[in-house]
C-alpha cells in the first residue's frame, strides 16, 4: 500500500492492540484445527512389587503428576524430605502427587528399606525439571481438503488449483498460515506478505492467533500475469514479529505457468461519432470485438477486398473481425464520415503486426540534455544534477522512461515507481506509450533526506504488464550524498523596546548576532543558568550567543521588562531545534478533537522507526510540525504508537 502525506496535519482512526494498515480485502479468516486435543500437564505411573518401585527413577516436569500403583505386597510410598508423598500409611492400590516445585524427591517405603548408615533397599527418586514453554510457530499451512499451502485459480469461491491459467484471466489466491504451537498463542500482531516474482503485492496483518489455530484468505485477486513461469511466494512474520520456536519455515513458495492463448481478444467501442481506441495495435490472429454503445453505425472497411471488418449494415450491439495478415486497417461508419480513400469523421485504424514483431520495451532514459536518467536538483524547473545537496533542503528528482521499439507501442497500463533507500514513495501510471517515445516527469518533491548517502531508484514496468524485449532493464538507481550545512547565523534586532523578531527558530549550532539600532538595552536570560546571552550588561552596538543544545530560551531587557519568571515588555525568545525536524504527537477522543498535544511525545525525523506512548483515552492521532513527512506504516505495539516514515 502507497499512499503520500500531503502534509502533517494527518487524522488517522486506530483500534488499539490491532493494525492500523490492511493492504488487501480479501477475507481474513480462522479455523481450528481438528483432532488436536489442547496440551495438558502429565501424568506418569510408578509401580511397585517385589520390594523395588519401578521405574526407581522418573524425571518429569513442574506440573505433571505421578501415580503410584501398588501391584503386590504392602508398602508405603513415603517422602525422605519436607514432602512426604503419599505419607507413612500402606497404600493398598495407588495414590498420586502432583509436582509443582522444581527439585529432587526420594522416598521409600517404610517397612522395606533403611536411612542409615545410608538410605538402601526400597527406595526411588522423583527429579522435577522447569517446565519449558513451548514457542509459538507461525509457518504456511494446508487446510483440510486444499491440495496445496497456496492455490491459484480463475474462479472466486474454490480451493482446486487450475492447471489451465490465460494471460487474459484474472486469478485468485487462497492462502492459508497456522500456529502449530498446542499451548502458546501469539498475542503480538505480525503481517503475511504475497509476492508475485519477488515483488510485494499484498499483505494481510493478523490479529493474535491461538494456539494449534490457523488463518485463511480466500480469493485474493493478483489481476492478470503474462505468459510464462511465475513463482507466487507467501511470506509469513515478515518482521520476526513472533519468537518462534523455527524462524525458518515463514515462507513457502509456488511456481505456476501462465499461457498465451491461440488469439487475444480486443475491444474497440464506439458511441458519440467515434472509434474508442481510434487506433489499435494487434497481432496476427487476434479477435477485435466492435461494442456498439449509442447510436445507428457501421464497422466497415476503407478500400479493403476483402472487407475484414464488419460490412456496411447497421451493428446493434457487435461485432468480430480476426485479423490473419499483417498491415494497416482502415474503417469508418458510413453514416458519419465522408467518402473516399481518406475519409474524414468517424473513422479507425487496426495494425496487425505479425507474431513475431518486435516487442516493446520500456527503460530508463535520459533525454537529450540531460546528464542523466534520474536528475536531483535544489530547486525547481532545471535538469542540472546538483552536487552540493543538504538536509535542511528540498529535492526535486526529474526521470524519464522511452519505449525504444520503434514500430511497436505499448498500449496496456503500467506503473513506474520511484523509491528512496528501498522505500517505494510515489507512482505513476502511463496509459500508454508509442513507439520510440518517452515520458518524463519533472520536479518532484522528495522532501528532506537525513545527513549521509541515499540510493534513489526508478523501477518501470513494476507488475510486468507490458509484453517486453527486455524484462532485466526496467530499473535504474544512484546514490547521492546529503550533507549537513554549516552552522548558520541569525540576527535579531532591537530598538523602540522591542526585539525583532521577538520569536525565531534556529538549529543547535546556530549563532544569533542581537544587534542594537538604539537606545540603552540588555539581551538577558531569563531563568537560564549559566545565561547563554549576553549578561546583564547594555549592549553598546551588538553582541551574539551560539546555541549548542535543543530547547526554548527566553529573554528580556532588564532596563524595559518586568522581573519574574514570566516577564512583561521587552521580551523575546529562541527556539533550538535539533538538526532533523522536529515532530509532535497530538490526540484526541473523536476525529472532530480537541486535539491535546503531548510535549513528550516529540520525533527527531531522522529516525526510521519511532515508538511513542499512546493515551489511553484516544482514539484519534496525528503528527504535527513545520515540515512534510511520508508515512509508511503505522501500528499498536503493546501501549505505544509505532510509527515507520522517510525522515525529512
């Protein structure tokens, strides 16, 4: 899921201990698995006969229990310590002792054994072991009566793999994860991914899963594949969410064959005296069904015998033609277009292209004058790569992409993807693209990158839509390097008793230079120790502070203010901002607020992940602050908000 902030002012609605991000509709179900009973503690038997017990040692676990049976004679089974077992009495067919402390039990019985001058004859030992928690395992599962942990057909409402699979049909996937754990549940919420030839289309998040209980999705629709092989890959605890007692069973991978039907089929419709496409491209042996949509009109052909279009009576809803030979066809509506080889009006064209024409491919391109495929600028409206990027910047990426087949366009949508550091932060869709043409985007924004390297990538064709030449050259990426600009200097200047401006924000490092246009004043600190101005001095001319930690000083002058913490008059104050933007939480218990802001609760963007206390009164959130910020994802994890965003 892709989505881009347009600012901070961003509401968003969470149900506490659940996702806040599903990336698929298809249907999250449960189950139960049958015929597993649900795991209890232990019960072991020790017998006795023949003045021995039998087995004379038994390790069990803390819980478990221990059955005594007596098989012949009288004897006691009683403890040699603080626990005295079944006691002193004979027991004359069993007796049984639960084990809840962990440690080493002998006993005896009494009248067939002896303590001295050490414990002899009839006796045994109980050693009671920790009792380990068994783990939780999430891994792909195959749910009773599947023929597989992931199917694939054409058909909503099955769980049967199809063997026949088209590049014009939609399919469907059921998919299925269990916890194969009797005891341990999984109370943290994890996410399962669906990938397509390694790219992430879908993903599902889980609610806590039970113990020996497993989830299903059915018929989640991956649209259409093209011809050939494709491994769909089901991905379960994609984050190590889940301590597992395997951490190498999450994923389960299935490789199936899309075919090429003998012919595909077309649409062109037709209404409002036009041809819709006008022109289409096919191949030799394709069908082109004509849907008529409004309107008395014909499919004919322009100077073609034979006709392979429809003829010259009226269509009331449609019609066929299939194409066998290569070339250009020509048709119009007799009745809405002139005469003549060339005819005006509503007209169309089909091009048939043999089976074996050339493909098209799309890649990245760099346009002449441009220094390269992906441009990284400071500003607006140039196609010059800049070298000298930094963090308290805005950059503007330029790209482009070129069909470089020069007789086949590609008419079928496809996405281009742009992505920083792995994360996929804008796409565009292109409808279509012509031959030997390109298409580019200009100036747009990224934001605010963080001090350091970045890899910034363009990925066209990311579903694989487009029938290509070249399936291993649709990406492009470069590193650029942001850096950190020098500590910068402000000024602040006063006179008439007023500091200008009375409020400025600057960033740890920076120096402020006060300035005195007239008149007897001071810049002093108001309860800051030591003053990071300029004492209680009168500033003749000027004078400047440079400020090394986050926070908000004020300030006065002590000739034309009052005294006190919150003075009055000639005031004024710095707000020190940490290098990387700075964020705040703010919450509220209905979307319509009031909104309360958490000063704890700030964010230094150049963090990844960032986890924040979450009230417990609200249930409405939003970040606010002097910049935009992409968010990729949001979560609950325990009683804190989890935020994952591109820094500024």
């Amino acid at each position: 899921m892709l989505f881009e902030a347009g600012g901070l002012d961003i509401v968003m609605r969470i149900r506490r201990a659940f996702s806040l991000l599903v990336a698929s509709t298809a249907c999250l179900g449960f189950g139960l698995l049958p015929g597993n009973p649900a795991a209890v503690a232990a019960t072991h038997t020790v017998q006795f006969r023949n003045f021995q017990f039998d087995p004379p040692t038994l390790t069990v676990k803390q819980g478990d229990t221990v059955v005594f049976e007596n098989q012949q004679g009288s004897h006691t089974v009683t403890g040699t310590g603080a626990d005295p077992l079944c006691g002193q009495g004979a027991i004359p067919t069993s007796c049984q002792v639960t084990f809840n402390t962990v440690g080493t039990f002998p006993y005896r019985c009494l009248f067939h054994s002896s303590v001295a001058p050490a414990l002899q004859g009839m006796v045994g030992t109980i050693i009671v072991e920790a009792a380990v928690q068994e783990k939780a395992n999430v891994t792909p599962f195959t749910p009773q009566g599947w023929p597989d942990k992931i199917v694939v057909s054409t058909t909503r409402g099955t769980q049967i793999n199809e063997s026949a699979l088209f590049a014009d049909q939609d399919l469907f996937i059921d998919w299925a994860v269990v916890n194969t754990s009797l005891v341990t549940g999984i109370t943290a919420a994890f996410e399962t991914y669906l990938f397509v030839d390694g790219l992430p289309l879908l993903f599902w998040t889980h609610e806590p899963l039970p113990p020996d209980t497993f989830h299903q999705v059915l018929d989640a629709n991956i649209g259409k594949l093209s011809a050939g092989n494709h491994t769909v890959r089901l991905w379960t605890d994609v984050k190590s969410q889940v301590d597992e007692s395997n951490e190498n069973d999450n994923q389960y991978d299935k490789v199936i064959t899309v075919q090429s039907r003998g012919g595909q089929r077309h649409s062109v419709k037709f209404r409002d005296f036009q041809f819709e496409p006008a022109s289409l491209t096919v191949k030799v042996g394709d069908i082109v069904v004509f849907e008529n949509l409004g309107g008395t009109h014909t499919v004919t052909g322009i100077s073609t015998v034979p006709d392979p279009f429809c003829g010259t009576g009226a269509i009331p809803a449609s019609c066929q033609a299939t194409f066998t030979t290569p070339g250009t066809f020509s048709y119009r509506c007799i009745f809405h277009s002139s005469a003549g080889p060339q005819p005006q009006g509503m007209v169309g064209t089909i091009i048939v292209q043999a089976a074996g024409a050339e493909k098209a491919n799309v890649t990245p391109f760099a346009p002449q004058g441009w220094p390269d495929k992906i441009v990284i600028s400071t500003r607006e409206g140039t196609q010059v790569d800049e070298t000298d990027l930094f963090s308290d910047q805005d950059l503007f990426i330029d790209w482009s992409v070129v069909n470089q087949s020069l007789t086949t366009g590609i008419n079928v949508p496809f996405q281009t993807y742009l992505f920083v550091d792995g994360i996929p932060l804008f796409f565009w869709t292109h409808d279509e693209l012509q031959p030997n043409t390109f298409h580019r985007i200009f100036d747009k924004n990224i934001g605010k990158l963080s001090v350091g390297d970045h890899t910034v990538r363009i990925w066209t064709d990311v579903t694989s839509q487009v029938d290509e030449s070249n399936e291993n050259d649709n990406e492009y990426q470069k590193v650029i390097t942001v850096k950190a600009r020098s500590a910068q200097t402000h000024k602040v200047q006063f006179r008439d008793f007023q500091f200008d401006p009375p409020a400025l924000t600057i960033k740890v490092g920076d120096t402020v230079v006060f300035e005195n246009l007239g008149g007897t004043h001071t810049v002093t600190g108001i309860g800051t120790v030591p003053d990071p101005f300029c004492g209680t001095g009168a500033i003749p001319t000027s004078c400047q502070a440079t400020f090394t930690a986050p926070g908000i000083y004020p300030f006065r002058c002590v000739f034309h203010s009052s005294a006190g913490p919150t003075p009055q008059g000639m005031v004024g104050a710095i707000t020190v901002e940490a290098q990387g933007s700075v964020l705040t939480l703010q919450s509220a218990a209905t979307v319509e607020g009031p909104f309360i802001t958490h000063p704890a609760a700030r964010i230094d963007v150049a963090a990844r992940i960032v986890r924040l206390s979450l009230p417990l009164a609200s249930r409405y959130f939003r970040l606010v602050g002097p910049n935009a910020v992409r968010i990729m994802s949001i979560r609950v994890v325990g009683t804190e908000l989890e935020f994952n965003f591109l820094p500024n």
